[in-house]
C-alpha cells in the first residue's frame, strides 16, 4: 500500500482537501468556537491548532469546505499493522455549520476513500461518550457502538472522561 497522502474528495456540497498554510486563521477561529473547543480543546488554544500543522507522517489533515468556504476540518490515521490493518478519523465542523449534515457528508466521502481507494476493511472514531451530538452524527453514517473506553481522555477540566468506541465496516457506510 502507498505511504498516506491526504486526497481531494467531493460532494454535493463538501469538498476535502489536504489542509494549508493559509487555512490557519479559520481554523483557529473555528476551534476557539465554545461549541467546537469544548470537544476538542483540552490545554492552550494555539497548541490544538499548531498540531493541525504539525508534520505527521502518521496522519492526514483535510480542510472541509462548503461552497468554497472553510468549514472544518477532518483527519485520519492508518494502523499498518497487517493484521490489525485500519483506519482512525476525527473532525469539526464549525458552529454555523453544525446540524445541517455537513459532518456526515465528510465521513462518507474519506469513508468511501478509504474503503475503495485505500482498501480498509475497518473505521474507528472515537467521541467523548458525552458528545451526543457527535454519536448521532455518526450512527446516521452507519457506525455502530462497540463500547465505552472510561476514563478515556483528559478534559479541559482536568479530569478523565469516558470515551465511546465506533467502528463502521466495510458495506456498513449509509446514505452513501
Ligand atoms: C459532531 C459534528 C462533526 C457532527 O457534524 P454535523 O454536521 O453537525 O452533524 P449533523 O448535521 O448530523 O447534526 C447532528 C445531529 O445530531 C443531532 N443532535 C444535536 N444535538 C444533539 C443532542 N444533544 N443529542 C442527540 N442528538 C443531537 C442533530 O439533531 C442532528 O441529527 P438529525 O439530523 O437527526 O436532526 C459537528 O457537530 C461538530 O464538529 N461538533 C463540534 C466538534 C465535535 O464534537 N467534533 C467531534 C469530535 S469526535
């Protein structure tokens, strides 16, 4: 299999692109967001979007747009391990976007990809177990619940919260 490259996807509405220099200011903008931070900003505001830039030959970072416009942002990540062989994804999508379907559109599109372009049996997402909004977004696209990590991540409080395990297989993917 090829090394992991970041791909350009569409959509009806969506389009994925590997993330640029110049997306820098939407993004930190979006991730200051209280409805976007409160998910994925656990320590100081400029080092979540200075890990969106980091080099990492282990991720792919993509820009979400929606009529050519910044909307988010979505990563994935590849085990090569062949026998434990799949694939990880994450993302936001700004607050003004939210609730329109935009989330899913995205997961279909890098679904179909790493499925058909990549040859993933296997994806994994992984929600603050009390993300509700994130878990609904996500059960619509075809995951399903495998089961709660507790304690799993560290809050921007401070303390440990549990986790919920997604997985959609191959022939899962819905709405597509
Ligand atoms: C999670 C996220 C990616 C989903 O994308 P989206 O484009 O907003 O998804 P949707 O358009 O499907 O809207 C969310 C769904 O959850 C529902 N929902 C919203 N709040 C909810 C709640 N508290 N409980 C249950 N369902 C809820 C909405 O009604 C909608 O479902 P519907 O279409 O059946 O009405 C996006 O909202 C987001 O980026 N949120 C902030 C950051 C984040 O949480 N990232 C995920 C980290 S794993």
């Amino acid at each position: 299999m090829t090394p992991l490259s970041a791909p350009t996807l569409h959509g009806p509405r969506v389009g994925l692109r590997p993330v640029e220099v110049d997306d820098h200011a939407v993004l930190a903008a979006i991730l200051a967001e209280p409805e976007v931070a409160r998910w994925w900003v656990h320590g100081p505001l400029e080092d979540a979007v200075a890990e969106l830039f980091e080099v990492d030959e282990s991720s792919a970072i993509l820009a979400i747009e929606v009529d050519g416009e910044g909307a988010g942002m979505l990563q994935f990540s590849e085990e090569t391990e062949p026998d434990y062989r799949h694939a990880g994804i994450d993302l936001f999508v700004g607050a003004r976007w939210q609730g329109q379907g935009i989330g899913p559109e995205a997961i279909r599109l890098i679904a179909g990809y790493l499925f058909d372009a990549r040859g993933h049996h296997r994806i994994t997402i992984d929600p603050a177990a009390a993300n509700a909004r994130a878990i609904r977004a996500y059960e619509k696209v075809g995951f399903r619940r495998v089961g709660v990590m507790r304690r799993y991540e560290r809050g921007a409080d401070g303390t440990w919260h549990d986790g919920l395990l997604m997985d959609l297989l191959r022939g899962e993917l819905m709405g597509a």
